[in-house]
C-alpha cells in the first residue's frame, strides 16, 4: 500500500508534467498541439489539483480524529 507522502508525490509529479508539457506545447508556443490536446492537459491539471487539495483534507480530518496517517 502506498503512503500518503507517495501519494501526494505521485500528483504533484502529474501535476508537473501536464504543466511542463503546457510550457512545451501549449498556446503560444513554436510546437503548438492542437486545442483539444491543449484543453485536456489544462483540465487534467486542475482535476489533479482538486484531487490532492481534497486528499490533503481527508489527511488533516483523519489526523485530527487520531487516526493513523
């Protein structure tokens, strides 16, 4: 089983990857990918960002409660 530190490493690693491949890719840029690739990457970002601010939540509540991070 993975620990929680793993986790939150795992999407901070998704998280800056999509982004790294935003500043490679995305609008503006000389290798620009189509828009739909574009629009994917910046809504797998902000999905990955929600879900880690909520994992880090149910980590605090379940610190808080006592219980076993």
């Amino acid at each position: 089983m993975k620990t929680p530190d793993q986790i939150l490493n795992w999407m901070d690693r998704k998280i800056w990857s999509a982004n790294t491949w935003l500043e490679t890719f995305g609008r503006g840029t000389k290798k620009q990918r189509p828009e739909l690739d574009i629009e994917h990457r910046e809504e797998d970002i902000e999905c990955f960002a929600e879900l880690r601010g909520a994992y880090v939540k149910a980590l605090e509540r379940r610190q808080s409660q006592g219980g076993a991070a």
